[in-house]
C-alpha cells in the first residue's frame, strides 16, 4: 500500500486513490467541517459534498494532453491530480525535513492518502503549499532555471486553492438546487430581480473641459 | 498551407475573433458595404443556428438577426455560478464549445488565475458592463500612445450613445460606498473625462432599471414585466436578464447583445463560432509583407479551411493574437506580445454590523448579491481606480480570500496596516469570513501598471496542442506598480473604515490575468492607424492594440472605440472609405506614423 502509486484501503473497506486521498486532505484543510462552532458558521465542511472528488476531476480535466508523449501514454487530458497529489507530499516532506511544522503529524483521516501532506495538521498543509510556490526548494530552482517552466508548481497550487474555494461555495461542488456553499453564506440563489434602485447620484455625465492642469511623466 | 480546403465564401474582410472588440469593428465595416466574415473560436449563445452549442456543432454559421434568440439565452444562461463560471467546464470559459473537452492549455509558470472566455462576445459575456473612458492622463501624458485622448473622444461618444453607457442606479451597497468615499474627502465626478480624484457612479453599458423597482417603492411583480436592468446582479454568470426579453433588448450591453445585432443587421457581416485561426496567411508584396488570409480548424470536426480577403484583423486577445502572429512566423522586432498590462488587481472586503447598516443604509445587511455587480467606484489617476465589485459565494470566496502573493492570513502579522488581516484565508476562518458574506462590502483595486518588455506572452515550444505551439504567460509587477497598488489597497481600506466596517481582510492578490491591455501596442506593433508596421493588410483591433492600461480604467470602453476608429481606417486605406465619418474630420494616420 504504498502511497505513491495505486489505492490503500481505509477502515471502512473503501479504496481511496492516492490521488482522490491527498486532495481530500486539501480540501479538508480549506473548508473544514467544524462541528460545534455554532455563532451562524455551518458545521458541514468539503467532505460533506465530496469537493475531494469535484477537485479531482477539475484537475484532470484541466487541460488536454499535448501532441507527445503524454498523449502517447493514452492519456486524452492531463493527469494533473495525481500530479498534484505527488506535489503537495514533496512539499509536505520539505516541511517535516526543515522541522517547520507547528504541528504534530496525524493519523490521517479515513478518507486521506497515506503520505505526509495527509498527516500534516491543517495549517502545517497550507505550510507545505507555501514551500512549494513561494519559499522551498521547487521556487529556488524556478529562480536558477529561469526558462524552465517550473513555475508552474506555483500556477498549480494557486489553481487548487482557486478551485477547492470557489467550488465549496457554488454550484460547481454541489449541484443540487441549494448548494452547500451557498447555504453557508446565506445566498439565496439565481434572482429575477430585486427592487432596489434609489436613484441617482448623477444624473447625466457631462462633457467636461480636460488638459488644463498637466504634469505625470514617468516614462520608462 | 497544404492539404486545407479554401473556404467558399469570399469576405472582403476576414477577422479573427468576434469577442468584445471585434464585433465593433465589423459593424463599423459592415456600414461602409464592406463584407467582413468574424472567425470565433468558442460558442455562439443565443442563436438558432446552435440550438445546443455545448453538446453539438450545429451549422456553420450566421448572418442574420432573424438567428438571435432570447428564448435560446434564457435556457443557456442559467445564471449559476457554476454551471456558467467554471473555468474547467463552465458554458463561459476558455475552451472549445464542446463541453466534454478539456479547456485549452496555456503554459503560466507562475502564481495567477486565467480568467478570458471564448465565444461570441468574449470577456464581455462576462463582465460587469463597466464603461469608464480612459483617464485622460494615461493617453496625453504617459509616454505610450501615438494618438491623443482627443481623437478617442468621439469614437467613446458615438458608444456612449449606441450602447448605451449611463449612469449606474445607485444601491444599497453604492450608497455605502459612496458614504466612505464622502466621509475620506473625495468629491462627486461629473464630467465623463477624468483627470481628478473623485468618486462616482459607474458609467455602465446596462440598462437603467425600470422606475418600477425603487426600494421604497411597491414593486412585487416577476421582473418580466419590467425593461431595463432587474438589479438581479448576474453580470459574471452572463447577465441574461431581464428573461422573457427580446435577445436585443438584454439589459447588459455586452458585444453579444448590444453590437453583434447591430453588426449582422447591416446585411455585411457573417459570424463562424467553433472556428480557431491557426495561420495568417501572407504573400510577398510590392513593399512590406502583405496579410492575404487566415487558416482556422473546424473545433468539432477539426477540418482545416482557408479563407482569402484583402485584409485581415487580428482581434483574439491579449494572449491569443500575439500566439497567432507567432505560429505565423510573422515579423518580431521584440514587442510581439510584450508590453502586457493587467490592472494588478487586488481586492479588499469590509465586513459591517448590522446596526451600522441600518443607520447608513437603511436595512440591516449589505447584501452584496442585489443591483449592479460593480455599479460604484472612485478615480484616482495615475494610481488606478476602486471599485465595488460584488459576486455570488464562489467567486467572492475564490478572490477574496483563495488567491493571494502573500501566503496566509494566519502567518501574517497586520500591525500597523489598516487592514486586520491578509493573504488567503483558509479553515475556519473562512467559513466565518463566508457566514458573513451579506453584510460584506468588497473592493477591487485596478492598478494602472505600465507596459514593460519583460512582461507578455511567448510561445512554449515544448508544448503543442492542434493549433500549434501554446502561449506562455509571463507577468510580474514593477516596484513601481506594487506602490501603486499598496496606495489603492490603503484607500480602499480607509473608505471602507470610514464607512464603518468592523473587519477589513486585503487579499494581496495574485496576478489575475483578466483586464488584458497592450501586448501589440499601438506605436509598437501597430501604426496609429492600428495597422502593423511590418505587414501590410493586417491589422489589430482588440484590447492588445491599447498603448498601455488606460490608467486603470476598465479597458473596454476604449478598446471598442480604438477599434471603430482602426474600421475607418482599414476603410479609407484599402477600400473606398468611410460615407459617415466618427468624427467628421477623422485625424488623418499613414502607415509610417
């Protein structure tokens, strides 16, 4: 059951993907489920509407494969999760290895991957994207390799955490007519309209007179 | 060139793109009897002649009004987040109309988000209607347009009238606004040329809302009974509204349903969706390079065609035009693609008790999801503009508190800024900054980033899809425009604590790569004229031809008044004129200037 390829099996007798795990550990670091916070803040988290699988198939299906060896693989689109997956475990490994973890490592959760970003403590996870676009050893080389793409890392986890959010609180993670998200935040949904117009602040914009008064330069 | 067949129609005209500027441009031609064919890569909604254009090709193309149909958007723009906004398989999204594929790849080897739309109107199915002109400092005093703010005037004149382009209404949340920027000294704008701090209304190309719906008013009808905005507030979702409309008569003016209608009517222009330009076609002419045609793949069939006309116009954006000069093996003497400007975007939220709503506003939540998504905003040239921008849940989260230069909220220390927090925020956090979400107030911060050679699009060689080598993006700020965002960020935060809000978050945010301008810079690639300097019959007529960001101000007003001004030019250059003139004297342009 080695975490780098393949699935484990959870307690439940589930077979959890590499992939499918460790995003299921992002997922659940961003939109937690918070039981028992009350004060208006729902308790329901990622999980709760499987935002693991929704981030999962966004990732593979990010873009398609280019004419090469990828596509010569049988691969259509890029398989970008278990890419990602793979990166959010070095970058997690980067974290334990410099001792900057604030936490101590978990069991994962039942619906996690094996591998060390889904032993890390929530914030200790949001760490480990940090090394990984901005302050480890991936960015380092993307500064000494200037024309190598490797940026891309950065590009990637920007993209996760874009899309894990904006699909917790939309439709795109939750597709039934009251989605999860919206519920939280108290959205009612598509409207027709509302009556809410109060007027003008102006009334017409007018044709000013312009160029009376000059000077900004700042060429470069 | 070999293998494709030649296309049998025989356009005077072919354009590449039908987005936000283009189908400008084609009306202008269209007037003059001149006969344009638009190729658009993605979708055309709300036509007949694509019952289903997600699902199935349908024909190849249209020319006619009769095609248009509201009943077609109504079912299509469904106006959930998801469903339209995904940028993986949402209907408005960067990728092939068939929605069982992939988007298409482009190579970004850095922190940002892509945020462009292919199909028949473009960006503009998804923006906010937003149409302030240019400052006019950004034109008359940086050192990058060969043209001035005056020969502009006119063009933003003639769209200020067709649109049209008013006043946004004012809303709960804009009076909110508008309470902080008073209460921090700024002035009311008036005048449609700026060069002086200022707030104001947004001049917006949307409707104004029916008398009808006043908030102390009566209104309790469907909103189908009413023209105009419904102040629904689902610009980003494509703004269908109000539904049961004719197609022409949606509130929101995108190209879509304010100039596509406008450029089909004239009897000379034909529109060809799910059609991706792949090569410029040129032949050696008696001087310059000379443009003679474009080859563009079927996206559902992927045949190859040809089309020939006498001349071309480049109008697929920011990144794509320069992409497809580049796999032309077209001249580049080191501005191709360079020069690009993005706003520098940041967002900061204001999150208000509901006591203090009540007093300011008169109800006791902001409710950021009623009226114009961005109806209000605040001027200050040379350092950009504010403006609220409001969305539904997915998008407020994904911006505001997803994507960030600055790590996470929970490691930065804020001491000393006016901000209580920055950067991404995550966990619970987020969930209570979400339970939140109708009494927040949130700003973005268009920064007025000037071109830079280091910035823009390449291509990436190593990797292909079948329309040749991608593009690849590369954008990062000068110190320069980081100061010019910090002093937005710092005045949005004060309005919004002038206007009472108990909790301000700054996203710091990522490069967006949404508000494009300048990678095929007039006075760079481009003649005043809009013409390339180095090929003859070619021309460029969208947000890549502006000279730089226009200051900050939301470029589309003056990326569909350039490209009118490049139709009258391309018309009295190779055809016989314009018969009706924008101005009536137009400046004259030559080739060399």
């Amino acid at each position: 059951m080695g975490y780098a390829t393949g699935t484990h099996t959870s307690r439940e007798g589930v077979a959890v993907s590499y992939a499918r795990g460790t995003i299921a550990a992002l997922v659940d670091a961003v939109v937690p489920a918070t039981p028992g916070t009350g004060d208006g803040v729902q308790a329901a988290g990622a999980l709760d509407i499987d935002l693991d699988e929704t981030v999962e198939t966004a990732f593979n299906e990010l873009q398609e494969a280019p004419e090469g060896p990828i596509r010569s693989l049988g691969y259509e689109t890029m398989p970008f999760a278990p890419l990602l997956a793979l990166l959010l475990d070095v970058g997690a490994l980067e974290l334990i290895l410099k001792r900057e973890r604030e936490a101590p490592l978990q069991a994962p959760d039942e619906r996690f991957a094996g591998g060390p970003f889904s032993r890390l403590a929530r914030e200790d996870r949001m760490r480990a994207i940090r090394l990984l676009e901005a302050d480890g050893v991936v960015p380092a080389l993307d500064e000494r390799f200037g024309d190598a793409p490797i940026g891309i890392v950065a590009y990637l986890m920007q993209g996760a955490l874009f899309i894990t959010t904006m699909a917790a609180y939309s439709d795109w993670g939750d597709d039934s007519e009251r989605p999860q998200g919206w519920e939280q935040a108290d959205y009612p949904g598509p409207a027709d309209g509302y009556a809410v117009h109060m007027g003008y602040e102006v009334d017409e914009f007018e044709e000013n007179d312009y160029g009376a008064d000059a000077e900004e330069g700042d060429a470069e | 060139m070999t293998g494709s067949g030649v296309d049998m129609s025989d356009p005077d005209v072919v354009v590449v793109g039908a987005g936000g500027d283009a189908p400008a441009l084609a009306w202008r031609l269209g007037q003059q009897g001149i006969d344009v064919l638009l190729l658009e890569a993605g979708p055309f909604h709300g036509n007949e002649q694509f019952p289903n254009p997600h699902s199935e090709r349908g024909n190849a193309a249209s020319a006619s009004t009769e095609d248009l149909s509201g009943g077609l958007l109504d079912q299509q723009f469904t106006a959930r987040e998801g469903d339209m906004g995904s940028p993986v398989d949402g209907k408005l999204r960067w990728g092939p109309a068939d929605a069982e594929r992939a988007p298409w790849a482009r190579t970004v080897p850095q922190t940002g988000v892509i945020s462009q739309v292919a199909g028949v109107g473009g960006t503009t199915l998804h923006y906010y209607g937003n149409h302030p002109r240019a400052f006019v400092p950004s034109v008359d005093q940086q050192p990058h347009w060969p043209i001035d703010y005056a020969d502009l005037v006119p063009y933003y004149q003639h769209l200020e009238a067709v649109h049209p382009v008013k006043p946004a209404p004012t809303t709960p949340k804009a009076e909110l606004f508008f309470e902080g920027a008073r209460r921090s000294g700024y002035d009311l704008t008036t005048g449609l040329n700026v060069e002086d701090e200022g707030y104001r209304p947004f001049p917006n190309a949307i409707h104004q809302p029916d008398e009808s719906l006043r908030r102390d008013g009566d209104y309790d009808g469907d909103f189908r009974d009413v023209s105009g905005d419904t102040l629904a507030c689902h610009e980003h979702q494509g703004g269908p509204h109000p539904r049961g409309a004719d197609f022409e008569d949606r509130a929101k003016r995108g190209s879509l349903t304010s100039l596509v209608p406008k450029a089909l009517a004239t009897g000379h222009v034909e529109i060809r969706p799910n059609a991706f330009a792949t090569d410029i076609l040129t032949r050696a002419g008696p001087g310059p390079l000379e443009a003679c045609g474009v080859a563009y793949r079927d996206t559902w069939t992927g045949r190859t065609r040809r089309v020939f006309a006498d001349c071309v116009v480049l109008a697929a954006g920011c990144i794509e035009t320069p992409r497809l000069w580049l796999n032309s093996g077209l001249p580049d003497d080191g501005w191709v693609g360079k020069g690009l400007t993005t706003h520098h975007f940041d967002f900061v939220s204001g999150t208000f008790d509901s006591d203090t709503l009540e007093e300011l506003i008169g109800q006791r939540k902001v409710e950021p999801h009623q009226g114009q998504a961005a109806g209000s905003r605040l001027d200050v040239p040379g350092k950009g503009g504010i403006a609220v921008n409001t969305f539904a849940p997915g998008i407020t989260a994904s911006v505001m508190f997803s994507e960030s230069v600055d790590g996470f909220a929970f490691e930065n220390d804020t001491t000393g800024e006016p901000w209580d927090t920055q950067g991404r925020v995550t966990g619970t956090k987020l969930k209570e900054e979400m339970s939140d979400y109708r009494r927040m107030l949130t700003l973005i911060c268009h920064t007025d980033d000037r071109p830079r050679q280091d910035n823009g699009v390449t291509l990436d060689s190593n990797t292909e899809d079948e329309h040749g080598p991608v593009a690849r993006l590369d954008w990062s700020p000068h110190p320069e425009d980081d100061e010019r965002r910090d002093d937005l960020a710092r005045r949005a935060s004060k309005l919004l604590d002038e206007a009472g809000a108990n909790h301000i978050h700054r996203a710091a945010a990522a490069p967006i790569f949404l508000h494009l301008q300048s990678s095929m810079a007039l006075g760079k690639v481009l003649d005043s004229g809009g013409e390339a300097l180095s090929v003859d019959r070619l021309f460029v007529a969208d947000h890549s031809a502006l000279a730089n960001g226009v200051g900050g101000a939301n470029p589309t007003h003056t990326g569909q008044a350039l490209a009118l001004r490049t139709a009258e030019h391309l018309a009295d250059r190779y055809f016989d004129g314009v018969a009706d003139p924008i101005p009536a004297n137009p400046t004259p342009a030559s080739a060399d200037d």
